[in-house]
C-alpha cells in the first residue's frame, strides 16, 4: 500500500490523517532538500575554484616572465606563493594539487597571449667571469677538472707571461 492510498484511507478529521500528510510532505520534499544543498556546495566549491584559479593567474603571469629561470624552478616558485597565499587566507588545499591549477592557470595565460612562448636565458660568456664566479655557478667544478688541463693552463700562462717580457724588452 502506497502512502496516498494510506492518507485516503484514514479519516480527514482524525489526528492520524494530519501526521501521513507531513510524512507525505517530508517525503516528497526531502529529495528537493537534498538537491538544494548539494547544489549550494558545487556553487560553493565552484566558486572557490574560480578564485583559487584567478589568483594561480595573476601569480603565474609574472613568474612566467622572468628571465634565468628554468621552467621547473618557475612552477616551484609560483606553487610556493600560490600554496602560502591560500594558507594565508585559511583555504586548505594540498600543495601537489596546486601543480595542475599552475599548469592550466600557465596555459590559459600562454593560449590568450599574455606570456611569450619562450624565454631567454641570459648568462656572461665563461671567459667574462672571473675563477670564484665560474666556481659558482659549476659547484664541483674542481672535483672533475683534470690535473693536466690545470698544469696546461698555467703552462700557457707562463708562456704567454714571457712573451709579454720579451715584448716590453724588445720595445725598449
């Protein structure tokens, strides 16, 4: 027996009757409740992901613009101020699921032009720098460095050392 039937059934006057009619309404409107509120959190949940999403651009428009870079340490960058701006604002989130929201947010960015494709890497010519600065940028550089290539180079250092003596000497 169906509960419309049960309602026709029982007496109009009775207390009964006024009970199957609120079963009946919360029946009938629990399913449309339900709907409501789950569609108040995808609303909601949407709603931060186009805010997360806005700010991944504004954050990875200039990053992306920076000269001597690499592509890596650019995503890290902008992973790393995406994740404390969020925190910052009591939005949990866990940092790997940032690296996609910086990806798409970089190539929404790139597909509606605002970022050049590629980017220059600009450092000084090797003989421009000095021993320290090469030593720098090359942290075990003297671990491989062969004792031979050391011995040549200061060998062509003394010879051209005495062709500069003899060149004073002669000029004199």
């Amino acid at each position: 027996m169906d509960l419309t039937q049960l309602i026709n059934s029982v007496d109009h006057s009775s207390p009964l009757y006024y009970v199957l009619i609120a079963v009946y309404i919360v029946t009938m409107l629990t399913p449309y409740l339900k709907g409501l509120a789950k569609n108040a959190k995808l609303s909601h949940l949407a709603n931060r992901s186009a805010y997360i999403f806005e700010e991944a651009k504004e954050i990875v428009a200039p990053i992306a613009n920076e000269v001597g870079l690499a592509n890596a340490d650019r995503r890290e960058k902008a992973v790393d101020k995406l994740y404390a701006f969020l925190t910052s604002h009591k939005i949990n989130v866990k940092r790997n699921d940032l690296y996609a929201v910086v990806e798409t947010a970089y190539q929404y960015m790139k597909q509606h032009g605002y970022l050049s494709d590629k980017q220059p890497i600009t450092t000084p010519a090797p003989e421009d720098l000095t021993k320290d600065e090469l030593n720098a940028l090359t942290p075990n550089a003297d671990a491989f460095e062969d004792k031979s290539v050391i011995q040549n180079e200061q060998t062509e250092q003394q010879i051209d050392q005495q062709q500069e003596q003899q060149n004073t000497k002669e000029g004199e």
